[in-house]
C-alpha cells in the first residue's frame, strides 16, 4: 500500500468523508473486476461493488490492520459476490459448441463462455491482471495467494 493510500485509509477511519471518496475512487476498478469474475453480469457487479463500499463504510473503522486495506477489501468484495451470486454452474458443453459454432456472433459470446468455465480464482485473476494491469504480486495480496501461486493461475 503507498502512502497516500495510508493517508486515505487513516483519514476515512477518522469519519473523514472525502477520504473515503477518494478511497472509492481508487478501489472502484479492481472492486468491480473482482465482483464480475463471481457474478459473471455487469448489473450484479454493479450492486455487488455498491454493497462491498457501503460494508467497507460501515466497517472500515473495526479494520484491524489499515495496510491490509486493499486485501481486506478484496475479501468483503468475494464474500458479498459469493453471497449474491446465482451461479449457474459450469456453461455445458453443447452451449459451448454453439456459442463457438456462430460466426456472425464474433468473439465475446464464445470469450464469455470460456471464462464462464473457468475457476472463480483465475477469473479473478484475469481479471485483475487484464482489466486492472496489476502485478502478481498485487493480484497475490488481493487473492491472497503467493506470487508463484498467481503466474500458475494466469498460464
């Protein structure tokens, strides 16, 4: 964690409403992506990082450790999208093969299918990689995984 976030997590632990803001500022991206890679829609997404902020809100002054602020989050994030998710299960595969089979459909359906097929953790950190441009070892301290853990996960 850098030192201005520090500086925000302190502050925004303090009541400090405009800390907080900007902590929401900085979070929102990696918070959305951890979200989508659980509940696979932009809506539930939506309202999962709607309710990861609101909990961090509530919660953020118990916080027993601020430098764990960014893990800390990820874990209210996972466990909130765990908790509204209405997965499905894995995408069959004759779904798979039509989704692929539609030329005129392009890539995103067929992109969406595989990820869909994918472990909650490597979309997670495909996502992160990907979306966010983090480091392994950023995505290992979100995830809570070891940085050697992350590279396996992504290949």
């Amino acid at each position: 964690m850098d030192a201005e976030d520090r500086k925000l997590v302190a502050g925004a632990r303090a009541g400090e409403r405009p800390a907080f803001v900007s902590l929401v500022d900085r979070y929102r991206g990696r918070v959305y992506s951890l979200a989508a890679s659980v509940v696979r829609d932009h809506e539930r997404a939506l309202a999962v990082t709607k309710k990861t902020f609101v909990k961090a809100h509530g919660d953020l002054p118990e916080l027993a450790d601020p430098e764990r602020f960014p893990s800390w989050l990820a874990a209210t994030t996972l466990a909130l999208a765990r908790e509204t998710s209405e997965r499905v299960g894995a995408v069959d595969r004759a779904s798979l093969e039509h989704t692929s089979a539609d030329p005129e459909a392009g890539e995103q359906p067929l992109l969406r299918a595989l990820l869909g097929v994918m472990p909650e953790r490597v979309r997670a950190a495909l996502d992160l990689r990907y979306r966010e441009g983090l480091s392994y070892g950023e995505i290992a301290e979100l995830l809570d995984e070891k940085p050697d853990e992350v590279r396996e996960l992504l290949a």
